[in-house]
C-alpha cells in the first residue's frame, strides 16, 4: 500500500513562501476551472461531519507471546521476510558485508559505511576539487528496514522522529546505493520524514505519541507480527490461559483466523499492504493503524487507483500485485474467489528447491484437467523445469524500485504479451467499486486530499482549486469560512489541505484562519505551525512567527527547516549573533544546505553567535 504523502515540509515551506508572496502582492483572484459538483449557495442545507467514530479494538501482546502456544507456526514466519520487514540494526541479520570506502556511488557527494560491532555509521561527504572535506556528515542507523530479500533502506532517529539515510543495500549485485526515490544529482540526505504511512507496512507496532511522531523504543514490535492478520491477542490470550475461571469476564475469543473470513475480508488482511493505489487515504477519523483483521478495506481507506500502470519509464510498478492478478483470466474464472493465500502460504517461506512442485501443485487445483499444452519432455527442458510459474508468471524485470523486480501476476498465457493493463472509466475510482458503498462525501472528500498532494508537487493553483471543490461540504460556498469550520467539525485532514488550497490560490490571510483552526483542534499540528510561521514573517508579524516557531522547535528541534526560519527572524528583529547561532545549528543538522553556508561566510567577521 502506497503512503499517505501529504506534502514535504521543506517543499511546503518553499510552497507557501511563493505563494504567500504574491498574495500578498495584492492578488487574490480565484482561478476559473472545471472541478467537482456544482457551486454551493449559502440556502443550501448544511452537511456536517458526524461525530468522530470510536477507537479500534487495542489489546496487543507481540508475538513472543502468541509464540507460546504456538511455537512453530511462530518459528516458522519469524524466517517469513514478513517476519523480518523491520529490526534494530544490532538485532538484524548481517548481510551487508564489508562495505567498500569509499562507497562506488554517482553524483557530487561521498559515501561511507561504518561498521562498529553492533552499530552502523553512515556518511555523505562533500569534497572540494583541492581533495579538502568541506563536510563529513555522519548518522548512526538505528533500524534497519526490509528482510533483505530485495534489500534494506536505514533508519535514524532524532527526537522521536525518523528519516530515512541516503543509502540503501541491494541484494540483486549485493552492493551499496542510493536508496530508492534518491537522485545523485541532489536529495533529502538524512532528511526525508519517514512516519506512519510508510511503517504502517514495514514495521509491526509503533509507541505512538501523535502522527508520525514517536516514544520510548519507537517499536513496540519492530517486524510485522502474527497480530497483523489475527488481530490484538490479549482477550485471546486471557481467555485461553484461564479458561475455566475466566477473571476478565471475557465473553468471546476475538482472534481472526482470516481463513473463516468473506472473501473481500480475508483479501483485505493481504491487501492492507499488498495493494498500490495512486493514493490511500485514511477515512476521516481514522489512520494507518486503525486497520483491523475482519474489517474490509474501505473501513478504514479510501483507495484511489490511478490510470498509469506503468512509470514514466514504461517500467511496471512495484506492488501492484493485486490489480495484476484481479485481470487474470484465472482471477476471472474464479469468480472473484482467487486471492492471495490461494497460491502463498502467509507463515512460511518456501526453500528454493520447494518452489517448483508447490506453485505447480496450486495450479493444478485448478488446471489438472487440462493441463499445460506442451508434450511433457518439453515441459520439463530447462529452464523451465517443469515449472508453471516459470513460464507464465515470469520475473519482469526492473521496476520502479531501483535493482528490483516482481513477478508478473497477470498469469498471462503467454509470457509475451505486453505488459497492460485495463483503463479505468474515470480518475481515481475506489479501489473494488466501493464509491458504491462509501458515503458521497467520504469519496469527494478522499479526491480533495489526492488532488492537493498533486497541488503541492507542481504548485498547480488549478489543481488546488479544483481540489477545494471536492473538499469543501455540499451546502457551503467557498468564502463561508465559519460554515466551513462548522460543517467540518474536527476533520483536521481536510482543514489543513483546504488551508493549503486557499494559501496555493493566492489567498494567505484565509488559509491562515483554517491552519488556526487546525491548531485549535491538534496544538501540536507540523504542518499548521509551519504555514503560520512563514505566513506570520511574509505579515511581517514577528510576535506569531516567534511564537509558533518556538512551539515546532519544541517538538522538532532537529529539523533544520525550523532554525532556517529562526535564523530569517533574529535577523529581521535585528539580532545578529542569535541569527548566525541558528544558522551555525542548521549546517550542524544539515550541512548540504549550500545557501546557508554561503550567507553564513558572507557575514563580517564581527557576527558572532555570541555577541
């Protein structure tokens, strides 16, 4: 399942900047464009949210626990690439080697890797053509991330918060690059975000304290767990432990065997993560981790597939398992009862030389009647060597993951045939025909929410507009800011993406009421205090900005983003020394910042971070 981007808050920043600006240039004209629905008029009934829906079932044990009674089923998923998506790098298995130094990786930055018993160094490093280090940035992994099947991208960790390294290791070739989604020419470095919507299918369960922000071991359960697919154990474990007495009252077993589920549910535990739609958007009120064994997937996402099958390289993408199978002609002709676990056993990983007979042996439930058309000799010539899957569900070769692959589910009768698949009739249906069944506004307003993540990537002030259609409740004109906040209720999602619309459209001091209005709701809201703070400098309101600045160094005092614009403000109030301080604290946090460190060497020498 893809994660929920919302938007970059470096990206937003410099989004925000550019827009607040020329509002504040006088223009606040709304762009004409075609867009969702109809205009809202003020007689129209007003729509409000419902009340918030209640929390989901919590209860869970690790599966240390579970392995108690069942021990082998346990041992044998603990060796499931499942079983290891996620670990402390001093718990992890060592697969990596010894790295070479430096790293044999394009673009103008160094790399290196340290290995310390238990602890991983990473490096990028800058060198000037006199062979002088202008920067030596070093990070110590905590968590490595992927079993290492395909690889392993790394983790850091910064005050409750994660990015993700510059550096990721490749099991095709076993070596050392940039991870995926990293250009050489210039990237994150150690500053991408990493949070839920990314660990929500890496990683078994989170201490939590607020999205994408984290506690304590940061993993409850580092790897995906055996509570993924049945549910939280702790009533099935007290039950079964005290059956007789039963102390806690416990009326019902609650664990989910997903074999005794529906079809769409039993597929909805695969597709929880197994599934790549063009967006995954939680329902309102809900998150990523909300989702339980036995609800279906639109309980708690609204899928969005998108049109493209393929990248902008005609390579096919990297999960889209799920919809390649659901166009097989053997997905067809099973009436919609093939799913994932009709061919995979979700505990074990099969040996190499148990491939063969066990995916012939799923096929032939179906096809011993009639069976492969070749003689049986030339069935068994190499590299087939008997196999059904080596001929009609081939490797596909590279994907949009750098020096990986998948295998084709399409079950295509002849490995030939190009890879597609069927157009759907409009932009973003929901994934399985659930528009059917979801509330109208819940779809609207998952496009609203899409359509502003593509607003942000290419500033699109169209795009945003048109997201707003979508976004705003029925019975509500856009510049009706009280009725909006009142139709809304706590739906903080769609009151922040309609902040970041109005701010897009060139309409700052509106987007600034509805990121407020965020705050009231959530204090501790990154994205609203980030927008505040650049629209209070671009007002000229230093007393706001210092205000909601102080607030995001509280709960991120390691993103540099923040002690940028702290920087931009001590020196506007006309405090040098403060001003360089920060600037001094951005290059400390990230040293790839060449326009810091240009300004930094262009004070006199006078300006000192202690004068």
């Amino acid at each position: 399942m893809s994660t929920f981007f919302r938007y970059d808050l470096a990206f937003l920043i410099l989004a925000i900047a550019g827009a607040a600006g020329a509002g504040c240039g006088g223009s606040t004209s709304k762009p004409a464009v075609p867009g969702p629905g109809t205009n809202r008029t003020q007689t129209s009934q007003l729509s409000r949210r419902p009340p918030l829906p209640e929390a989901r079932p919590d209860g869970y044990v690790g599966s240390k626990v579970c392995a108690d009674c069942h021990e082998e089923i346990a041992s044998q998923f603990a060796a499931h690439p499942m079983g290891q998506s996620l670990n402390t790098v001093a718990d992890a298995k060592p697969i990596e080697g010894d790295p070479p130094d430096p790293l044999d990786i394009a673009g103008p930055l160094q790399y290196r890797v340290q290995l310390q018993d238990d602890r991983m160094i990473h490096h990028q490093m800058l060198v000037d053509d006199r062979g002088d280090v202008v920067f030596d940035q070093s990070e110590e992994v905590k968590f490595a991330l992927g079993s290492g099947q395909r690889g392993r991208t790394y983790l850091v960790e910064k005050d409750g918060s994660l990015y993700q390294s510059p550096l990721g290791w490749y099991a095709n070739g076993a070596h050392w690059d940039l991870s995926p989604g990293y250009d050489p020419k210039g990237h994150a470095g150690f500053q991408r975000r990493i949070g839920d919507g990314c660990l929500y299918c890496h990683a078994g369960q989170m201490e939590s304290i607020g999205p994408d922000r984290y506690q304590g071991r940061i993993f409850a359960e580092a790897s995906v767990g055996c509570e993924r697919c049945h549910g939280p154990g702790r009533q099935h474990v007290a039950l079964h432990r005290e059956p007789k007495s039963n102390p806690h009252g416990i009326a019902e077993d609650t664990i989910v065997n997903p074999a005794d589920l529906s079809t769409a549910a039993r597929e909805s535990v695969c597709n929880q993560c197994h599934l790549q739609g063009e967006h995954v958007i939680p329902r309102y009120g809900r998150e990523f981790f909300d989702f339980r064994p036995g609800d279906l997937l639109e309980d708690v996402f609204v899928v969005l597939m998108g049109s493209r099958r393929v990248d902008r390289k005609g390579r096919p993408q990297v999960v889209s398992q799920v919809e390649q199978m659901r166009a097989s002609r053997c997905y067809e002709g099973s009436g919609g009862e093939l799913g994932c676990v009709s061919c995979h056993d979700p505990h074990r990983r099969l040996a190499p030389q148990q491939r063969v007979a066990h995916y012939q042996d799923r096929c032939l439930n179906c096809h011993r009647e009639a069976g492969c058309s070749l003689p049986h000799e030339q069935q068994q010539l190499p590299p087939a060597n008997g196999s059904c899957i080596h001929c009609h569900m081939p490797p596909m070769g590279a994907t949009d993951v750098p020096h990986t692959s998948q295998t084709d589910h399409r079950i295509a009768k002849r490995p030939q045939e190009p890879w597609s698949l069927p157009e759907p009739p409009q932009k973003w249906p929901v994934f399985d025909g659930a528009e059917q069944r979801l509330p109208d506004w819940e779809v609207s307003r998952a496009r609203g929410i899409a359509a502003m993540i593509e607003a942000w990537k290419g500033r699109d002030a169209n795009q945003a507009a048109m997201a707003r259609r979508w976004l705003l409740p029925p019975g509500v004109s856009e510049d009706e800011v009280d009725r909006i906040f009142d139709a809304l209720g706590k739906d903080q999602t769609a009151l922040s993406e309609l902040a970041a619309s109005y701010l897009l459209t060139g309409q700052p001091t509106v987007a600034r009421r509805f990121w407020e209005r965020v705050l009231e709701i959530q204090p501790e809201d990154e994205t609203a205090l980030g927008g505040l703070v650049v629209l209070s400098l671009q007002l000229q309101d230093q007393t706001a900005a210092q205000r909601y600045l102080d607030r995001l160094l509280e709960i991120a005092p390691s993103d540099p983003q923040w002690h940028v614009y702290q920087a931009q403000l001590y020196w506007e109030m006309g405090e040098r020394g403060k001003a360089r301080a920060a600037a001094d604290r951005v290059l400390e946090l990230d040293p790839t910042r060449s326009d810091i460190r240009d300004w930094v060497n262009s004070l006199p020498p006078s300006t000192t971070s202690i004068d």
